[in-house]
C-alpha cells in the first residue's frame, strides 16, 4: 500500500505537468500508467484511498489558479468534490482488474479485454465528472491535454473521449503485457502496438474549405475582473479604445470578449446608442456580449448587433452557467457552510436554451461562453447547426497571470481540430488567438494587454466523424463500460460458485 500510494501521489502530479502551463503532453500516459499500476490488486477500500491520493494530487495542482482572487476555500471545495467522486470511480477500476481475469484468463483477455474495460471505465468516469454534482467540471479530461500532441488529429475521429480511452487503453495494455512476462512472443506486444500506431497514423478528418470570413477582434485589457477597481463604463471604453485601430479597415464582422459590454444594451438606451453608431461606422455586424436582463431572469449572453435593425438580432444565453461563479446551487444550504464567500456571488445567471449559433450575412458562427468551451454538447450543437467558423468569448481577468487562461486557450485549440473548423478564441485580457482548423496558431494577442487582430479566418464545412458519433460513442463508453464491469461480476461469481462444491468433494475424498 505504501508504495501504491507514492505511485498515485506522484501519478497526479505527473499528469498535470502534460497539460498547460508546462504541456509535457507523453506525460499524460505516464501519469494514468502510475494510477493504473498503484490499483492493481487492492481491496475496494485500498483502491479508494490510492485513488483519492492520484485525484488529490492532481486536482490540487491543475486548479490552483482558483486561489487567485477566492483562496483556498473554493479550491479545497472544487478539487474535494472531484477528488472524492474520483476516488470512488477508482474501486470500479480496480474491480475490473479483480474480475475480468477470472471470466476471461487467456492471453488476449488479459491483453485486450481488460485494457479495453478498464479505458472504458476511466472514460466514464471523466463523463461523469463532466456532468454531475450541477453541471460538472470536465477540466481534467485526460484527451484535453494532448492539443499540442500528433494524438489531437484522432479527435476528429472521436471525439475527445475517444482519445482519452485509446490513451488509457494504451496504458493498460502496456501494464498487463509487462506483468505477463512474454516479451519474447511478438504478438502480446500487439494490442498496444496497434493503438500507438493508430492514435498517430491516423489524419485529422477531412472538412471542406469555404472561403474566409475577415474577423475584427478586440481584447480591450479593461477592468473586467470580479474584484476590479472601476468607473461605470470602464471595461466598454476600453473595449471602444483598442477597437480604434480597425476603424477604417474592411471586415465581416467584429467581435468582443465575454464581459466587453459592462451594462445590458437592451436595456439601457445610452449603450445600445454607442453600439448602434459603433456598427454604423464600420459598416459590418457586432457579435459582443454582456450580462442581460428579461423578466426576472439574468443571462450571460452573446448577441449580434446591427445598425438600424431590431437590435440585438440574435442572442445566444450560455447554455452551462458555472456553480458557485455565476450562480449558486442551493444557495441557503452553501450559505450555512461559507456566507462570505457565498455573499460575494450576487448574480444568478439562468441557464440559456437557444442554440448557440449566429448567421452572420450568410456564414454560420458557432459560439461558446467561456467555460461552456469544455461541454461537448455545446460545441457540437454549433457544429450541427451550420457553423462554419467558432468564435469563442471569455473574460478570464479573474484568473490573470494563471495557468487557468493556457489551459482553456488549449481547450479551444482542441475543439479546432476536433470540429475541423478554425476558431478564434478572444478574452477580455488575453491571451487571445485565431486558431486554424488543423490547431496552428493563425495570429495571436500577448495576455495584458490591448490590442486588435484583424484576420483573414478560414471556413470549413462538412461535419467530423466526431460531431456525428461522438454522442452515440459516449454513451457506449459510458454506460457500456458499467454494464460489462457488470457482466464480469456476474459471471465471476457464477465461476466462483460453480468452483466451489467440486473443490469440497475433492476434500471430503482425500
């Protein structure tokens, strides 16, 4: 035990050095072989506890950048819930590795099978995580931190829980053709061969060219943080100054960051004024965003304005709100536990509906809000919709000079490459890029600062074989992973009854 727990410790800390800041993405496999490898054998118990010590390690360094304005409170509270929802996800790992061998002993049992179960079962677990307690928290996915990796291309195949589950297939397979001790015999090395040949052989699905769409964008570096000192206005003059230099040029279409607009346009006369006359003097559409207000209820929304139309034209409200950021679930019972910090959290941000998707004259933009970038379905409800290009907007000013703005900026540059379809990724203090649809970075706005792109972005059409199957494949792994860990249960136990009067009989004749 005292060595699987070193092994997990060490498993979590490994795995977070493959994602951003550092990005040592081969360091993934060897983080989920330490994992794997300190489960082997345990009761169910020992493997909640070693699993516990991997989530722990790894959930505490790769969402540090929490602590930036909150401290330690909400890291301890986030990266507690997906330790612990972790840990008990680990007992059905090593579950599979306690019952698959008895069902199926032989060498490709071990070799294919159970690699194949315990990948699926991780991969649940990372979808389970991505839904539940709220909305979930699919940070940690084990194929989001492969975005600058030869591996990404197979993305567009799978989706990235696909590649999550060929990566632990892969180590999986690699464990159990070492603990066979056949080294000799070419063909156990064969299961983990073919998965390594095909996450990098395989070529990014192709999608059609469309043209271009010239794309103004503009990270203003205002005040936009939760905890900013600022005058009424200031993030939006920011955003008009750094807007300046594209004036005069010509364009589609020019976009904002989440959070450009610090007051709602639709209903407050003097802004929608300045958006109107904004819109008139470049003579092309705006896609910004701001808090909005209908009824009783708050949004987080991006819409498109236009001079002299029924403005906005179009809105998209997130679809996945962020619990404990932009509302509070059960409000009076997270109160009890910390009023302070709950009481900072004045807006309740309802959830949106509508499709998050713009026509903007003709070309089709797929959107995502800030986190809503990590949600599957978001992305490839875009992708279904007609997007030809993703025009992502964050604020990520409460979390500047952190790992957290690399780590969504590499999200984005997967989504790239999964969908086929160039992205351009803006926040309000960067770092903020246009990404093409082979994940290369097109151009680029340095973090703290202002300043305007204004780029020729390609557009694709045609839907990737991940967008199609991607959801049916999830469901596959998912549910299907549980109903053959229980499957090897059953069949385990019926093994183990059927052994057990035969071996009593030979006593009793002895």
């Amino acid at each position: 035990m005292w060595f699987a727990l070193m092994a997990a410790v060490a498993g979590g800390a490994v795995l977070d050095l493959a994602f951003p800041d550092i990005g040592w993405w081969p360091l993934a496999f060897v983080g989920v072989t330490l994992s794997l490898v300190s489960l082997i054998g345990r009761s169910a118990w020992g493997a909640f506890v070693v699993g516990f010590a991997f989530a722990a390690s790894f959930y505490l360094i790769h969402i540090m950048w929490i602590t930036r304005y909150l401290g330690v409170v909400p890291w301890f509270a986030l990266a507690g819930i997906e330790t612990l929802l972790s840990a008990l996800g680990a007992i059905a790992l090593c579950l599979a590795y306690r019952w698959l061998p008895r069902v199926a002993p032989g060498r490709w049992g071990r070799l294919l099978a159970l690699p194949a179960l315990i990948a699926g079962l991780w991969t649940a677990r990372e979808q389970f995580l991505g839904s539940w307690p709220y909305t979930g928290f699919p940070w940690g996915r084990i194929g989001m931190s492969q975005s600058e990796s030869p591996l990404a291309e197979l993305s567009s195949w799978t989706g990235v829980s696909g590649l999550t589950f060929l990566m632990v297939f892969l180590a999986a397979a690699v464990i159990e053709w070492a603990r066979m001790w056949q080294w000799r015999d070419v063909r156990t090395a064969v299961p983990a061969l073919v998965a390594a040949v095909l996450m990098v052989a395989v070529p990014q699905f192709p999608t059609m060219d469309a043209g271009t769409m010239r794309v103004g964008a503009v990270q203003g570096n205002g005040p936009a943080g939760y905890f900013d000192e600022r005058e009424p206005y200031a993030v939006l003059d920011a955003q008009l100054k750094a807007t300046e230099p594209l004036l005069d040029e010509d364009m589609d279409v020019l976009l904002w960051p989440e959070g450009g607009i610090d007051a709602d346009p639709t209903n407050n006369e003097s802004v929608a004024q300045v958006l109107d006359r904004l819109s008139a003097r470049i003579d092309v559409p705006l896609l910004v965003n701001a808090a909005t207000v209908r009824g009783e209820d708050v949004f987080n929304t991006s819409m498109l304005w236009q001079d002299g139309a029924d403005n906005p034209v179009a809105y998209h409200d997130k679809s996945h709100p962020v619990p404990m950021g932009e509302y509070v679930p059960d409000r009076w019972f997270y109160e009890m536990l910390a009023p302070d910090l709950i009481g900072l959290i004045q807006r309740e941000y309802t959830p949106g509906t509508n499709p998050p998707f713009f026509d903007v004259d003709g070309v089709g933009v797929g959107l995502a809000i800030c986190f809503d970038v990590i949600y599957d379905d978001v992305i490839w409800e875009g992708a279904r919709e007609g997007a030809e290009v993703y025009m992502f907007q964050t604020n990520n000013a409460d979390f500047r000079d952190t790992d957290e703005n690399l780590q969504q900026l590499a999200f984005a540059r997967m989504r790239a490459i999964e969908t086929g379809r160039a992205v351009v990724n803006l926040s309000t203090v960067g770092t903020s890029q246009v990404i093409a649809p082979d994940g290369s970075t097109i151009e680029s706005l340095p973090a703290a600062e202002a300043g305007a792109m204004l780029t020729d972005v390609p557009l694709r059409t045609g839907l990737t074989s991940a967008v199609v199957i991607g959801p049916w494949l999830q469901l596959l792994l998912g549910w299907g992973s549980l109903a053959a860990l229980v499957v090897a249960w059953v069949l385990a136990r019926r093994r183990g009854t059927a052994k057990t009067p035969a071996s009593n009989e030979a006593g009793v004749d002895g």
